[in-house]
C-alpha cells in the first residue's frame, strides 16, 4: 500500500519546479576580557573558564550517547539553512546527534526515501508533505524551516492595473503559476479570502518557476508567481514585484519548507529526534546573534555564494528561516489546499503535528540560557502558533 502512495504522488503531487519553492552562540554570556592592571587574576580566570567548559562538554557527551539520524535536506537554497547550520557549527554533535547527512534537491524523492526507510528526517515543501499525508502517509511535522519567500511579478508598464488585486482587475487574466507551488497554494487562497471567483482567472500552469518568469516577460502572461530564488533572474528582465503576500491584509507568516519523519520512527527514538530540533533552534540562534558566524558555517555546504546569501537571507527581506513547527499555520495551509481543491481532506492533520518536541527543547535551551533573547521571542512566537 505504501508503495502505491509513492508511486500515485510521484505522478501527480510535485513538479520539478517546486524543488526551488518551496554576538555569541545561543545567547551565552561572554567571559570578561582581562586588562593589563589585572594579568594573574584574568589567567586564573580564563583557567577557570577552560576547566568549566570542558567539563560540561565531559558531562554532555557522557549523557547523550550520539544516535545517527540520516538526514536530507536542500543544499541549493536557504530554505534549509537551519539544518546545514546545526551540521557545521556542531550543534548536532552537541546535541549527541550523529548527524550523516545527504543533500538532495527534490520533494518527492526526498519523501520516499523517508517511507521506504532510507532516511530518518527530512525537511520539503509544505505542499508536498502535507499532500503525502493527504493521501495516507503516516509523517509526523515536527520542526519548521521557512515561511513566506514568494512574490507575484509582472511587466512594469503593467503594475498599476494591479494596484489592487479584486475580482474587477483579475477577471478574464492570465496568471502564471507552478501548480502546487507554495505561492499558488497561498495566491488562491488570498484572493479566496477576498472574495474573488478563481473561476474567473485563467491560472497557466507551466513546468518550472523558470518558465513562469519568462511567460512574464514575454507577455504569454499577465502576472506570475516566483520564489525568493528567482527574484534576480526575474528582475534582471525588467519585472516588477506586486505583493509579497505577507501584508497584514493577505497572508503573513504563510508557511513553506516542514521539518518530518515517520510516526513509526518518532515512536521508537523519541529522544534522538528532540534533540535534533534542538540543535536546528540552537543553529537559528546563532545566525541572529553571529550572523557571519552563521553564514560561514551555511556556505560550508550551501551551493549559492556569499552575496546570494547576504541578499536573501538578510537584505531583501519577506522570508524567515526559523524551527517552529507553527501548527497553526501549518494546518491552515492544509486547509487552503483543501478548500482550492488540491488535496481532498483525508487526513485531521492536528494528528500529524507534534509541537511537544519542539517546546521540550526550547524549555531545555530557556533554561541553559535564560538571557536569551532569542529564546524568549521563539517562546513567545510558540504560545501563539503550537497551542
């Protein structure tokens, strides 16, 4: 049966094209510098320190014995930056994870190798995985790693006939999308919002964003829907960014990229998988506290450079990276795609979010770092999303 489900979503769930969408470390208190007036005091100081340290990290690993966990994830994008963060700045080790690592930039391959066994936690697009549970696969969410990062583009001389984006202005259009797309999960489900009859609107499904963005340019279409990615290649053409989605009037906060396994593997090493999460929040708080810190353990792995990752991660903005499982919005966009006709509504997809692990470890890290602000504002963020 399982492989009837991988077989029927291979076919039918994602496209290529939704492969592209789709300070100190943790808040630590840093040791005070010693000055030249006070040279013994600050070596029996940094002695001091020395010993502390390498005996929390002796207790550490005497008590987490390192479990392997296979892990899979994009290495072609930030999507993921989470995850390849925690592998090369050491949280997973930290965390005793071994973490054997597999860079894969595809959904549905991804997700397979996760239902046959191959892999044990797999980070993919929200559309996919929530297809496949959709559809009977027992996955189970239990981190985040993006939200938002698409953009509705058209040709500059157009933009103020879309000014507003109503039932009068998009009747009769042409819209280009990658079908399944995070952004046309999200497109629908805005204009639905706004009452706007989807009926109306000719949605042009082509083969990959990269298409998208030249229908756009060459006028096959009126308007078109890209990820973060493509931003550069579209405005390179002379596009022009419409809406971002994430206004407090469409959708902010709109989930993306989920962070899974099996029930069947969460059941049997609960422990393992906890503190991998732990070890994705540990690397997110490192690139907000050490952002070149955190960039120079990314572009270990990561195949963009420097500059593409300055630019999406920090300068451009309407995207976050971030652990939180967020079911709230995370069952809202099933509920989008069920409501637009994209998934059938099979699943109670509460049953598939398991937000224990991620409050567990932020609990662990509040306590190990009580003055972190970055732990704080991610407790916040979770009262108000995993509830």
């Amino acid at each position: 049966m399982k492989k009837r489900i991988i077989a029927l979503l291979l076919s039918t769930v994602i496209t290529a094209s939704l492969l592209a969408g789709c300070g100190n470390t943790s808040g630590q208190d840093a040791t005070p510098a010693a000055t030249a007036d006070q040279p013994a005091a600050a070596d029996q100081s940094a002695d001091q320190a020395t010993a502390d340290s390498e005996a929390q990290a002796a207790d550490t690993a005497e008590a987490k014995e390192p479990v392997t966990l296979k892990i899979v994830a994009f290495n072609s994008m930030i999507a993921h930056i989470d995850s390849i963060v925690a592998k090369n700045a050491g949280f997973y080790e930290k965390e005793g994870v071994n973490a054997d690592f597999t860079y894969n930039n595809s959904n549905p391959d991804n997700i397979q190798a996760l239902l046959e066994g191959k892999v044990d936690l797999v980070s993919a697009g929200a559309t996919a995985v929530l297809q496949y549970i959709d559809q009977g696969a027992d996955i189970v969410i239990i981190g985040g790693q993006m939200s938002s990062g698409e953009t509705l583009y058209c040709l500059p001389d157009r933009a103020d006939e879309f000014k507003e984006l109503n039932q009068e202005t998009l009747a009769g259009k042409k819209v280009g999308v990658s079908r399944m797309n995070t952004g046309d999960i999200v497109f629908r489900r805005i204009l639905k919002d706004k009452g706007v009859d989807l009926s109306t609107i000719e949605f042009v499904e082509l083969d990959s964003q990269a298409t998208v963005t030249q229908a756009i340019a060459s006028g096959e279409v009126d308007l078109g829907i890209n990820f973060l990615t493509y931003r550069e290649s579209a405005e390179g053409l002379g596009l022009v960014p419409l809406t971002h989605f994430d206004k407090e009037d469409e959708w902010p906060g709109f989930v993306c990229c989920r962070l899974f396994t099996t029930r069947d593997k969460l059941n049997a090493n609960r422990e393992a998988f906890k503190n991998a999460v732990k070890a994705n929040i540990e690397a997110y708080a490192l690139i907000q506290e050490d952002p070149e810190a955190g960039k120079k353990a990314a572009l270990e792995d990561l195949t963009i450079d420097e500059a593409t990752l300055q630019n999406q991660l920090f300068d451009y903005g309407h995207v976050g990276i971030g652990p939180n499982p967020d079911k709230k919005n995370t069952s809202e966009f099933y509920d989008a795609m069920v409501n637009i006709g994209y998934s059938e509504g099979n699943a109670n997809v509460a049953d598939h979010i398991d937000t224990s692990l991620y409050i567990d470890a932020l609990t662990e890290l509040l306590e190990e770092y009580p003055n972190s602000q970055v732990y704080k504002d991610l407790w916040e963020e979770s009262e108000a999303t995993n509830r």
